[in-house]
C-alpha cells in the first residue's frame, strides 16, 4: 500500500495516536561549561521526538518546517533526567503542529519541574520529496481542544511572519485584538 493510500484510508486521528515520550540522562558529553545541558543538544532531541510524533500521525515521512520560540525556562544539570512529550495538537492540509513539553528530573533530589516548551511544524512529504495530504485531527479533552484551537492562530502568526499571509487575512489572530464594541453602553 503506497502512502496517497495510506492517507485516503483515514480521515481523523486522534492525539493519543500520536504521542511520543523520550527519556534521557544529561552526561558529560552533553553539557556546556556550566554543567548544564547545552542548547544544542535540547533542540536535537525535541526535533526528534516531534518527528516521530508527526510521522505517527500522517503515516509518512516529515521534514520540520518551523520552529516557533523555544522557552529555555530552566537549565537542565548534569545527572538530570530528562523527558519530552511530544503530540500533535492539529493537522493542517499536509502540515501538523506538534507541541513539546520538557520535563527535568533530579532523581536524588526528588524534584520535577518543567524547563522547556516549544511548538514545531511539520510537513508530510513523499519519497520524491513533495507534500501529501495529512488525516485531520479530533481533540477529544479540554486540553488538547485548547491546543487545537491555538494553532490555528499560531499558524496565522508564522504565516505573517514568514511574509505568506496578509496580516488582514488573519482572522483567528485579528479577533484576538478586535476592540469594536468593547466599553459601549448597550
């Protein structure tokens, strides 16, 4: 079955289907002259997970496409564990946002806490390197339906910046700021 069939058979998917959890210890080799994990290093293994998470979703292989504002909340010490969580929050036409989440653990410390957090886009592509159709997604929580419909406002906002929207055509990010009838007497 070649991958235009795979994608005719489903039209949704849900955002189980295409959770992804890595876990990682923070060694040596990984870390900058503070003892911290590097940067560098972070954004690999997120790209990774957020592939696997877009590839579960379209059945194909992805290229990243952007990547919006990785937050770098806390730094992450040697000896850390860490896990990512990636999911899709919503399919586009051949395109999928995927959102990450980084949690650090200091086992012996007993402590938790989340230090990154960062939204990835994906395109579904063939083997000759050309974008195919992706099946939708159904948020099916109050979390995810949060997520998806973020999305499409962030979409706008890498679209306006990457100069292939008209700020006026996007609509999602214009009601955001729509002031009209805000302190009128009724």
């Amino acid at each position: 079955m070649g991958i235009n069939a795979r994608h005719m058979k489903e039209t949704h998917k849900h955002v189980k289907d295409s959770e992804v959890i890595k876990t990682e210890m923070v060694l040596p080799n990984d870390t900058n002259t503070l003892n911290n994990l590097m940067g560098g290093k972070l954004m690999h293994w997120m790209d990774v997970v957020a592939a696997i998470s877009a590839q579960r979703h379209s059945n194909s292989v992805v290229v990243t496409a952007s990547v919006d504002n990785i937050s770098f909340k806390n730094p992450i010490a040697l000896g850390n564990v860490v896990t990512l969580n990636a999911q899709v929050t919503r399919a586009f036409n051949t395109s999928m946002e995927v959102y990450i989440e980084v949690i650090a653990e200091d086992i012996p410390a007993n402590k938790k806490y989340s230090s990154h957090k960062a939204f990835f886009t994906f395109v579904a592509v063939d083997s000759d390197g050309k974008p195919v159709k992706v099946p939708g997604l159904k948020p099916l929580n109050e979390q995810e339906e949060e997520l998806y419909k973020g999305a499409l406002r962030r979409r706008q906002l890498r679209l306006i910046l990457a100069k292939r929207m008209n700020p006026q055509d996007a609509t999602e990010l214009k009601s955001l700021f729509d002031l009209e009838g805000i302190g009128q007497k009724e």
